[in-house]
C-alpha cells in the first residue's frame, strides 16, 4: 500500500512535464470539430510531436505505472486527447504487435507510432451489439484475397483513417465465436462507402461503413483464419488498467469547476446540491483510487490486465452521469443552452452506460468472473 | 367514486389520439425536427378541433369541458411530442382574443425561459433582455430571461424585435371550472394564480405521455431486438428496467389525473414532481434499453428525453414542488 | 375520472364513523405483543364486534369502495387491525365462499366472520418461496383421509389457530403446479408441531409447521383433486385491489407524525430532509390514488383484481422503506433506539420487498403479464 | 506506486484473520448475541495479539505500525463482527494505561451515543445525564448523551453508576505516526483532533469489511439456493445485484485504505461516507437475496445491518461527511 511515486517515475514526471509546459503553447489552434481532416491533421501532429518527444509509444513499452503519469500530466496540462490515433495506438496496434507477424510489425507499427496513419475500427454491426461474436459481415476467400461485404456501426473517425481494424465471419458454419478472422481494411479500397451517423447530441461523431465486395489482401490477416475472436480479445482488454486515468482526472476538474460556477450562483447555498457535490467528489476521488489500484495490479502482473476495469466502468459511467445531472441543477435553466459545453457533454454522457460494453453486460461480467456465479440469462 | 375514465373521456381521448395522429404523424415529427418552425396550419387545426378552447364555457364558444379532460388532450400531445406553446396557448384561450381558435400563438416566461418566443403573437409574463440560446430541444426553441433562476446572465442583451405583451389576466380561478368562469367558491388567497397551477398541471400532463410513449417504445423494442440468440426483452435486467419504467409512468399518471379531477395546489405540485421523474426516467431507461440506436439522431428517445428536461424546468422544477409538497405537511 | 363518493357511500361512511366512534372506547386495552392468546382474543372481541353490528363480512360482500371507506375509516379511527383474522377472513375463508361445497362453507365460514375460528396459512415451504408450486409436502391418499407429512414456514397466528389452509402435493409425479391439493387441516391434529421463527426484529410474528403424518379427512379438501394450484391463484389474487388501503392511509399518517417530530427537533431546517420528506408525501398521495384506480378497477369488472395490485406493490414497498429511512435521519442518534416504534417499522419494513412476491418477482409479473415481454429468467 | 498490500501485510492479514477465526467463530459470535456482554478474556487476547498497540511505537513497547496496517486489522473485525469498542480503545492505546495490553476496556462518546458504557473501564468525552436505550444491535449497547446530534432528551436523565473518566488526550496527532508519537510535520490547526480522524478511518475499515462479508455472503447463498428449477444465482436480477454489492465493497476499501497511506481528512470523510454505503447497502442487498431466510433472527445479515446503521451513525455520520468534502471543492 504504497501511493508514492519511486524516483524513477517521479523523474519521468518531472521531465514529462517541463515538455508539456515547453511544447503546448506552441501547438496551432485547436479545429473546429465538426472539420474532419483539420482534427485528423491536428491529432497526428500531436503524436509527430510525442513521436518525437519519444513518447509515441508511452501506451506499449512504458510500465503501467508511467503510462498512468503520462495520461495523468497530459490531462492536468490540457494537452491533446490521443484523438484520431485512438484505435491505431491502443486497440490495432496493440494487437498487430502482440499477434503480427515480423512483416505486419514493420509494415504498420511505426506509421501509427509516427502519426503518419490513422485507424478505425469495424467491429459492431447493426445487429451485433452486445452480443459482438453474432457479427455478420461475410468474407470469402477469392484467391489471395478475402472479398467482403456487410455493415459496421460506430466507427470513428472512418472518413479519414487509412486503415480498418476489421471483425469478419470466415467461416459462417462454425460456432459463432469460431468463425471470426481479424483483417487490416485500407479504407480507400473499392467498395468502402462511408455515411456519417448524427449522435443525439447533434454530431457526427461516428459513421456507418458498409462493405460491398471489398477486396482485402489475404496477407492483411493478423493471427489464423477463424481465429479472430482470440485476437481480439487481446485488443479489447489491453490497456483496461490506464484505460479511464484521463476521464478521472478530467472528472475532478469538472467537478472542481461545477463547484466554482456553483459558489459563483449562489446555488452551493443550496445544501442539497452542495452535499451532493461533496458525494461527487468522494467517489470520484475513489474511482483514481481504483484506478490505482488496477494500474497496481497491471504493474505487478506484467500489463495482463484484470476484470478490475468492469467494476470501475460501473461506478464511473454512473458517476459521470450524476456529474453531468448535477451540473443541470446549478445551472438550472442555462441547462438547457447547448453552447454550454455542460449541456453537449451531458448529452454525450447518455452513451457511458452503453458504449464499450452496457452496465449490463458489465454486471454480468463481475457476477461470473469475479463472483463466479453461473452463467445464465 | 369511479377514478376510471367515463365513456366521454374515452372517446375524447381517442378522437384526439386520431386528431394527432392525422395532424402530427411521425413523418411531421421529422420533417418539424429538420426544419423547426411553428407550423400554423397545425395550430388553427388544432384550434378549430378545440384543443385550446377546451376549457372555455360553451357560451363563450368554447367546448366547455375541464380540466381532466385537458389533462387528457395533453397527455395526448405529450405522446407524439406536439411541439409549440401548447400550453400556454390553452391557458390563454378565453382571455387572449384568438387564442381560442389557433389564430393566435401565445406563449410565456417562466422560470427565466420563454418557448417560442419568435413565432409567438402574444408573450405574457416579463421577457425583458430576452436572448436566444440554442435549445437542447430541436422543437423547443428557447430565450432566456436573464438573472432569473439560474447562473446568471453571462449570455449578455442581445437586443430583441418584439416587445413582450402582457395582458391582464384573472389572477385566480377555480381549477375545477371552464377558463374564463369567475370562481365559485373559495375564499381570498385559496388558490394562488390558479392560471399557472393549470399550466403546471398540464405540463405534468405532457409528461406523462411522453413516458408512456418511451415505456411503450421500450418494451416493443426489448420484444424485437434479438442479441445472444433470443430478444433482449426475454433477459432480466431489460424486463426489469421496462417494468420500473411502467411503475413511473402509472404512478405519475394517477397523480396528475387525481390533480386534475381535484385542483389541489399541493397534488398538482406532487405530480409535476412525480411526471417529471416518470418522462425523465422512462427516456433515460428507454434508451438503456435501445443501446447504441437509441443514441442516434434518427431514434426519436432523444426528443422525448430532451423536452422531458425542458418540462421539467420550465414550470415549478422539482426543487421547488418538493418544498410545496413538504409546507403542507 | 370522479373522485367523489356516490350518497349511498357517504352514508355508508358516515354509519361506520359513527359507530367506530361509538364502539372504539369500550374496547379492553391493547394485549401485549408477545401474548398470542391476548392477542387472539383481542382481535376475535374486535371481529365479533363488527360482526354483531353487520360489518364482517365487509371483505367478502361488499362493494370494493365501500370495502375502500371502510379500510379507511378504521385506519382513520385507529380500529384494531384485522390481526388473527387475516388469512380466515381474506385467504382461506374467500377461497372456501368461491371453491367450496354447500356443505364445507356452512361448516367453516359462520365460525370465521363471527370471530369463532382462526385460520392460519401453510403455504411457503423452506425450499419452496418465490417458486411455491415447487412445495414438497407429501399427502397420501389412506383411506377417508390424507396423511401428510412435511415442512411449512412463515405461518403467522399458528400458535392460537384453528384450522390451517394447507397445500400439499398429492400427484408427485405430476407438473409441479399440477399436482397440488389444497386442505383445510385442523391445527389440533396430532402430528403438528409449531416451532415459533424469530425475525430479525426479534420478535415471533411467523411460525415453522411440522407435520408429521397428519391425517386429514379427504372431506376437508377443497377443490378436486390435484386442482390447488387453481385454488390457491384465487385465493392469492381476492383482495388485491383493496389489500393496501390501510397502509397507505397509515403510512400517510406516520409521514405526518415524521415532520412534526422534524418540527420538533430542527431536523426540518436541513432542506436535504425536508424536500425527502416532500418527495414521500408526493408518493403516498399517488399511491393513494392509485389504490383509488384499483379499487374503481375491481368495482367495474365485478371484483376481479388485475395486475395493478404488482404495479402498487412495486413502488409501495420501496417508499416505505425510505420512508423509515428518512425517519432515522430525522431521529438521528435516536434511531438506534429499539424502545422507539419508528425502528421496530423500520427493521419490519425490510420485509416488504420480500413478502408476498419479491420485488424481483413482482417485476417479472409486471413485465410480463401487462407489458407482454416474453418469459424467460 | 504499488497500491497492492505488501508481503507483510499480507501475512498480517492472514495472521489476523486466523486470529480471528479462533477467537471468535460464528459460535462465539452466535453465544454473544444471545448473551451479551463484554469477554474480557477475548480482550485480553486481542491485547496480546497486538490488536490494541498495533500503531503504539516498538519502543514504547507496541508493534510499531501504522495506520494502512490498523486498517486491514478493523476490516477484519467488521467481516466477523468482532463486539466491543475496539476503535476507541485502539486509539487509546498507548495514551490510556492498560489499553494497549487489552487489561482495560475505553470507550468514547461521539455523536450523542456512547457503546460499551457500563462494561468501559475509562470513558473519554462527555457522557453527562448519559441513559442506557436498547440498542437496534445486540452486540453494541449504547448509551444516550440527550440533546446531542438528535431528537432531543425524551429518555430523561437517569443516574447512572459511574463518572465519566476523560484524561488529557493529545489534539492533534500526526495520522502517519504510530500512536502516541508527537507529530512530525504540520502546523498548527493543520489537522484537527487527529485521533478522532483515526477513529472515523477504522469505523470506516470496519463497514468495509462488513460489506465484504455480507457480498460474500449473498454470493454463497446465491449459488446454493435453488428455485424454479435453477441456483438463484443464474437470474440476472440476482446476478446484477450481487455484482453491484461488488462495486460498492471495491469502491469503499480502495477509499479507505487510501486514506489510510495519506491520513487526509477529507480523503478520511469521504471514505467514511463510501464505507457506510456500501455497509448498509450490501447487507441491505444480501438480505433481498436471501428473500425469506435472510429475515430470520439464525441468519447473520441483520447482525451486518444493524451494526453497519450503528457505525454510520457513531462518527462523521453521511450528512457532516458530504459537508467537509465539499468544503474543499
């Protein structure tokens, strides 16, 4: 039960933050987000510069305890989210450099590292949701190539990644878990036809893909045929441990935030309102607590990442939405300004119970994998 | 006592589900979501059907029912997500000339915020140093009233076209008669500005249509969407939430018919209170329920989540209805 | 949508106040709760009471509103509970008015509504709770009689009563809701055996029944053979429409004695309780409605209940679990107090949500039965 | 940074709970209930096993460690139950003569309620006009110090045998520091009465652990109990709610053993507050799985609830716990 930080990581800190001080003020202006190309253009000189910097690869071959301070410092000096190279640096890459082969490494890894590449990710489909391993989108070997056709959903940043993280059925007999091939999709190929999907909150965050006989290299397959869905387990689970550091971090400043507009309001007069916010801030405090303790645990079992991360997304989706709720009853009727960015990311906080697993399958998943109890509906 | 509806109130409450349904099908939802602005064909429809001159006497031209009835007409618009100052418009019909009849759009500030506040002919209430604010509601355009009821006024005086026009009304009426009736009974001071209590009330109203719409959108979703090889609507946790969602929404909707049929300030506080909660809650779980197509613009949860917000502050927001509920005790 | 009482109903009402009035102060002193033959005779004087002045058979006969005024009325008065006389008088007695022969009803039920004879119930089975029909008490056919043997538990009043509503499984062989038969068993019978069950409030409010070959005539069935099930599905669902009047108006009344104590004490200044407080009042008074929907319900479809008795249930026993809840924190420190009734409640109310139907059964009920969704687990 | 216990602490853990487990199993804890009262034998044997003088430095003659330590020591008595006013006298240790060997019993009065009164050798703060009530848990008899922090005096002032004994206690003390030691660092009025943060730490340690006990509990008995043809287990209504327990408990030691390695105040109150929910929640929760079972006076979860109602309320109770964290937003 050790909270401090070695000299080692505390060095790391201290030199990871006088860059940051060094380098923020000389980043442009941050794009308009609704500009595609200007947010693809400003993620990856972000990682040029980190590349550079060699804090490219932070999220694979630094120690969990590093990365935790790396995400920590970025998100107190309000530097830039990882962004565009989200699914190139901590869900492709990860992957092609645990199950690649030594051509797939040399091929992808560096350009990710570098921000020259960006990835996206072609995993659900409308009908594979929850229930991923039911995925659909058919892929027939023709050759030396797999000739693919079918639908994904929730894709980032599709209409300017170069290459798709791709989940496809080869062997549309077996047993749905078995069928399933992992695929590098360059998303210029014919027969890729992007359509932007309007969240609720208004922005087109993220793209339908539909696949109409896209020829993808056999040689583009990372692991076996039908060996996909092993693969990507080892993608999804990668780095669980560091995975919400920057939400945390985040959260305590908004909270930090809410507080200061509230004494501003007079509404922290309001006990009701103010208690909460005590509770808020508890918990939140808690939830870097066990963000520690699964960065702890990560560290000490060489980055294999436990079930710890489904609890923490339990208690943080929830949190964040009762942050998010409060945050309405200070500014009661300013609530309902969408030039608010509280009223925007309230909005977005709609999906924390839902994306990346519901609290559902959550639940489930801390009943039978930690608690044990049998599997069931 | 029969709390059931009578025939009458049934066949009101489906002629007005088959008014709407002809006026304001989905397809009008979408096209009024892409392109807001207050349709006023609809409007004088409406008026010519008697949505607003519910209330008003039969010798003043009016339709001559009350509030309960009124209470059903909006659970109705609630429902379908009817946009406009519905409920001001009502409140107004039989004090403001052409309220009745849908030739005239009124609206109100309440709370610091005022609905429709451009398209409307007649504003009641003080807007002054009105200034637009992007709505969270895509059919709810809002002006906010600065200083009043929240953070302040950071926002600044825009300068604004119309004057806002306040003309004198009744400060109390008997809930239970036709708007426009002088009170029967009751003595000075009974019932405070029984105007707003009605558009409380009828607020509450909206609410509870709008979470009986969301739970009935829940459930029949949970019956079709198939994942891990059977409808989600067969798995525990989604039956669970669906029936939590009915419980709200029967709940509130007891409530605001009982307030209704009583004119009690401290029921119709109570079941603002408990609709709110029911058309949040439902829409919050609806879209528990649908995943990841509940959160895209082309599902319509997000419309009844974000007027079941906008209801919820504009007229005695729960705060306050909890300490109205709470004096009487 | 007519909340008024109809002239003969207020009538009704204004006769029972009257005579409440009358009556309330010749009755003896309260018994002492661990005094079961006290208390049997309390609430035997009270039944007989009402039965000399034509209101026994309140809850078999009269109309579901005027069963309404008068659950109300007596709530109002403070009246002696229906105590002993529950399951006689709303369980077993209804089912034998419904299921019995010519001959049983006149044998059992004079003797209940005049306060004679106490019934008690032999339902719940230690294996055998949410899933009743798993029940496993065995009766073999010898003879004119039924010799039973088995395990019954939560009987309340066994130690005073009469006669037992009993369902054993006759046909083992059969589907288990198929294969039940439902007896009236004499609870002087050798073979019974009462071990009194000590809840957690410490109190010997319910009772384990061991039976023991117990001979029962085949004469004290009701219903055919095997048919229990069906039976007992009347029994359960008699008065559901009315089974909360008096908990609702009670509970109104303890909300009330709860902002006079918070008055009292200055627990009212802290708004964080007192808008609780109003929130609870806000649901009392809709649940009251609702009971009002039920009861106008059962009136209109000739006392047949529907599932609104689930919907009232589900909410009902959640507010009143907060309800004790916002009572300790009014009474603070005090709340620890046993010698308070507000902590006895409290420790009692953690029942509501299991009795009678978990709140997890009572969600599958609604969900199913009146949202349609399938079966499933 | 490694948040994971050490090897020592691991074996400390694993000593105390086999400590544990032979001094008071569930018999013992059973033969308690039934007849309460202190066992100055068992005392005497958590003295011994350094229970008390955990934190009183080695050469004073303790065991020299500190709080992260007392932390995992209180969670293992709030697993088992374990009775007495074992914060109160662990605090003491070191300060009040006798303590620190388990020879004398210290209690303490906090929030108008004192455990143990008549079994305490010394009593530290304010017990005047002190009534006995009958405690909601069998296992923690509580004295009444009326007007404080409540409903006021209705008890009356019975008299009672004995004077409250209050020595000097140092005010402020330095959390990180074994007992006893003067602090370290800090100005003045940097931490405020420190060991009263101490107590409020292990009371949190001590719902922690109870939460743990009663998930593990409900768990258990989820796998065995069978209805409707299948483990109780299997239902996701059932499965969902132990996982939320899980959550609860997860959330609550990692707060508490936190606050142990920083000594916070305000990192200590929100543990308090985390801690006290997952208590009575999780029993709460265990009690809706064991449905019937679990209301029995033979089950052990009414022993977890009513001892987890009775440590929320002892010290730092959740109202003055949200208020001193968010002081410091």
């Amino acid at each position: 039960m050790d909270l401090a930080y070695g000299a080692e990581e505390e060095e790391f800190r201290a030199r990871l933050r006088e860059w940051l001080a060094a380098v923020l003020p000389t980043l442009p202006a941050r794009p308009d987000p609704l500009d595609w190309p200007a947010r693809r253009a400003y993620d990856c000189g972000w990682q040029r510069r980190l590349h550079d910097a060699g804090y490219a690869d932070v999220h694979w071959d630094a120690s969990p305890t590093q990365r935790l301070i790396f995400l920590e410092e970025t998100e107190l000096a309000g530097a830039p989210y990882v962004g565009a190279n989200f699914v190139g640096l901590l869900h492709a890459g990860p992957t092609i450099a645990a199950e690649g082969t030594a051509e797939q490494r040399a091929r992808w890894l560096p350009s990710i590292l570098r921000g020259d590449d960006v990835w996206c990710q072609g995993f659900s489909e409308p009908d594979a949701g929850s229930d991923l391993a039911s995925l659909r989108t058919r892929a027939v070997r023709d050759g030396d190539a797999y000739v693919v056709t079918g639908q994904k959903i929730w894709t980032s940043h599709a209409e300017v990644a170069d290459w798709c993280e791709l989940l496809v059925r080869t062997d549309p007999g077996a047993a749905k878990h078995r069928g399933i091939s992992w695929l590098a999709m360059p998303m210029d190929a014919p027969g890729v036809t992007i359509r932007p999907l309007r969240t609720l909150a208004g922005s087109t965050e993220f793209a339908e893909v539909f696949l109409d006989e896209v020829r993808v290299p056999v040689e583009n397959r990372v692991g076996e045929e039908n060996d996909g869905w092993r693969v990507t387990m080892v993608t999804l689970s990668f780095e669980r441990g560091t995975a919400f550091v920057g939400e945390v971090v985040a959260c305590r400043r908004l909270l930090g935030e809410l507080a200061r507009t509230a004494r501003e309001n007079g509404t922290w007069d309001d006990p009701v309102l103010r208690r909460k916010l005590g509770r808020l801030s508890a918990e939140f405090q808690a939830l870097w607590r066990l963000t520690q303790a699964n960065v702890s645990e990560a560290q000490a079992t060489g980055g294999v990442p436990g079930v710890g991360g489904s609890v923490f997304k339990l208690h943080y989706s929830h949190a964040r939405q009762e942050l998010y709720e409060a945050a309405a009853a200070v500014l009661g009727p300013d609530a309902l300004d969408l030039d608010r960015d509280w009223t925007l990311d309230r909005l977005s906080s709609l999906s924390y119970t839902i994306a990346a697993g519901t609290s559902q399958i959550q639940r489930n998943i801390v009943a039978e994998r930690i608690l044990g109890l049998p599997k069931g509906r | 006592m029969d709390f059931r509806l009578t025939e009458d109130q049934r066949a009101l409450r489906k002629g007005v589900r088959e008014l709407l349904a002809r006026l304001f099908d989905r397809e009008a939802l979408r096209a009024a979501v892409d392109a807001p602005s207050l349709d006023r064909e609809l409007w004088r429809e409406l008026g010519a059907a008697g949505f607003f001159a519910l209330r008003v006497p039969e010798e003043e031209g009016g339709v001559g029912l009350g509030l309960p009835e009124a209470v059903l007409l909006f659970e109705e618009a609630g429902r379908v997500l009817l946009p406009g100052p519905l409920v001001a418009t009502h409140v107004a019909a039989g004090v403001v000339p052409g309220a009745s009849e849908g030739e005239v759009v009124v609206t109100d500030a309440s709370e610091g915020l005022v609905a429709w506040l451009d398209e409307a002919d007649v504003v009641l209430g003080s807007t002054e140093g009105a200034v637009p604010l992007r709505s969270v509601d895509p059919l709810t355009p809002l002006h906010r009233v600065p200083g009043i009821g929240g953070a302040g006024d950071e926002g600044g005086t825009r300068p604004q076209g119309r004057r806002p026009v306040a003309p004198t009304l009744p400060q109390r009426r008997d809930p239970h008669a036709p708007a426009g009736r002088t009170p029967t009974t009751g003595g000075a001071g009974v019932l405070p500005v029984a105007d707003e209590l009605v558009a409380v009330l009828l607020t509450a109203a909206e609410q509870v249509g709008s979470a009986e719409a969301t739970t009935e959108t829940a459930v029949s979703y949970a019956g079709e969407r198939e994942q891990f090889g059977q409808v989600i609507g067969g798995f525990q946790a989604v039956k669970h939430l669906c029936a939590g969602m009915l419980v709200r929404a029967e709940l509130a909707r007891v409530a605001v018919r009982a307030a209704a049929v009583t004119g009690d300030p401290v029921e119709i506080a109570g079941a603002k209170l408990l609709a709110d909660e029911a058309a949040t809650g439902n829409a919050r779980d609806c879209l528990q329920v649908y995943g990841g197509m509940g959160f895209t613009w082309e599902a319509d949860v997000h419309l009844h989540l974000k007027r079941a917000w906008v209801r919820a502050r504009l007229r005695l927001p729960a705060a306050r209805a909890e300490e109205v509920v709470a004096e009487q005790l």
